[in-house]
C-alpha cells in the first residue's frame, strides 16, 4: 500500500495535465509572494494625489539613510505626500484599500532622482506583509475614512465654492493624517493623458537591509489640483514635519494605471557618482563612506550603534 501511494504521488507531480496548482498544493510549490500577492508585475488601478512639499534636509536626514545621497538646495529637498484609493489591486485580504506614502525627500539616481518613502500607510494587512517583506518599505496598517463637510448656511457663503470633502487617515488610535480631496474629474476635466516610467528606492530594513530599486509604468489622465490640497495634521503625528509647509504643486491622477516591477539590489555608492550639479547634493563622499560603516538599523526610527558601542566598552573594562 505505501509503494502504490508513494508512485501515485510521483505520477500525479510527473503528470503534466495536472497543472502548475495540483503540484503547489500536493508538495508546497510557492507561487505567491509574501502578502498573498501574485508574481509581478503587480497591477493596481485607481485613483491617486500626489503633493509636494518643500522639506528642511535636517529633517529629511532623520529617514534617509547615511550612505545614499540626498538632493538638496538652500538647505531644502523636495518630499510631500501621496494618496490613492485602489479599486483593483493585487491583495489578497482587499482589492480596494487606501494608501497614503509619506517622502521624506529625493535621493540621487543620476542623472535623474528617486523618491524616498519614510511612511508607507495602507489599509490591507496583504499590502502590508507584501511591502515589508518583497519591497522593503516601511508599511504601516491604517483606517482611511472619507468625510463630506456640511456648508455654512450663511447668506454670503451661497456665493463661495462648496468645501472639497476630507480623508482621514488614522494608525492604532490616533489620526495622523488628514486632507481635503477634490472630487473625481472626469471628461475633458480628468486632464491629458501621461505614461511615465519612475524609480524609486527602498530598503534598510530587517527584511531587506540592502539599498533596493523598483521601477512603476505609470499610466491615466494627469491635472493639476488648485489651490493645493489643505493639509491637516497634529505636531505629534510622525509625518509633521514632512507635511507642515506650503505646499508647491499638487496633481490628480485620473484611471489611474500603476505595475510596480519587483525590486533588485542597488549600489549606494552609485547615488555619488557623475551628479550633474555637486551644489544639489548633500553629502560628500567622506560622508558616504562612514555612513557605510555605520551599523544603523532604519527600521522603528531607532539608532542601536550607541548601545551597542557602551556595551562593549563596559565588557572591555570588565575584563
């Protein structure tokens, strides 16, 4: 009985009309990535902000890591906020979830640069697992809710325009996040349509402690939002300081059509080499190299190279 059962099992897994399905399940063949999702690329479709905002490197310093090289100019680089509403996407637990990713800054690619996420909000725990373990971004499960404002009844607010409704972004229990949305264009007021294809780097984190980049094809009809989104957000929420400032531009992303390739590992030391302009960049190669030697982890905001440091020189002194 244990031979026929042992050749069956060979049979059935030899048996090409079996499929790649039968296999997976009978000898736990992995076919999904992390989160549930499906090979890439990984498709998602929506709708989507994006807003930039003006940031003081001094802040932008506290999420990038050491060893890549920051875009500056006059102190300042380029992060902001991005905020989509998926109606399709590869998740397992829900195909329409919210995101919300908070950029600290531009980090060196040249010729061109790549965004830097330091909070990556989501409302699916898939996307979650998926972002942590396959893409290296630092993910947080989140509640979006989305809010009308009542208009003032008052004679002279007849002749204003009704106030844009608002979407709130809350983490455990406490709101982190809130900001009046337009409502959805479409026709001739969607915009023109784009396709682009953008980098972006992630990474440093338990997971993927490595410097990873991952290329989007972005497609759908791009506008303009004006005035910028209205922004609200408490002094203690994580991304304040990434969010507070004027804004400079906002745009709307209208059928929104986003694959997302899986990362590779990329070189720091390449975020040095041939900048165009040395004045927009942060870091000199000095800084590159003891940021290489740092042992920092990225991960949870926290720097245990001191501790690490104190306790070895007490185990010296011990001896």
């Amino acid at each position: 009985v244990a031979c026929a059962c042992v050749a069956l099992l060979l049979s059935v897994r030899a048996w090409s009309g079996a499929g790649d399905g039968l296999e997976a399940w009978l000898f736990g063949k992995k076919n999904r990535n992390a989160g549930g999702y499906s090979p890439p690329p990984w498709k998602f479709r929506g709708r989507a902000l994006y807003q930039l905002h003006p940031v003081k490197v001094s802040v932008a310093e506290q999420f990038v890591p050491e060893d890549v090289n920051l875009v500056q100019f006059g102190g300042y680089t380029l992060g902001g906020w991005y905020l989509a509403n998926y109606t399709d996407s590869p998740a397992s637990d829900n195909k329409n979830f919210g995101e919300l990713v908070a950029i600290a800054g531009l980090v060196w690619n040249p010729p061109t640069s790549c965004a830097w996420a330091s909070h990556v909000y989501v409302g699916s725990k898939s996307a979650k697992a998926h972002g942590e373990k396959e893409v290296g971004l630092p993910e947080y499960f989140a509640r979006f809710e989305a809010r009308s404002q009542a208009r003032n009844r008052s004679f002279w607010n007849l002749f204003r325009p009704a106030r844009r409704p608002e979407v709130a972004v809350s983490c455990g229990r406490k709101e982190i996040f809130c900001v009046e949305v337009p409502k959805q264009r479409t026709g001739w007021r969607a915009g023109f349509p784009v396709s682009m294809r953008l980098p972006s780097f992630s990474g440093y984190n338990r997971w993927q402690p490595n410097l990873m980049n991952y290329w989007l094809d972005l497609k759908g009809k791009l506008s303009l939002v004006y005035p910028p989104c209205k922004v609200k957000v408490s002094k203690s929420s994580p991304i304040h300081d990434l969010v507070s400032r004027k804004p400079w531009i906002c745009m709307c992303f209208e059928n929104l059509s986003m694959d997302v390739d899986p990362p590779v590992r990329f070189d720091a030391s390449s975020t040095f080499k041939n900048v165009p302009f040395k004045f927009l960049q942060k870091r000199s190669t000095k800084q590159q190299q003891q940021g290489q030697q740092s042992t920092r982890r990225w991960w949870g905001g926290a720097n245990n190279n001191a501790g690490n440091n104190k306790a070895e020189q007490n185990s010296r002194k011990k001896k």
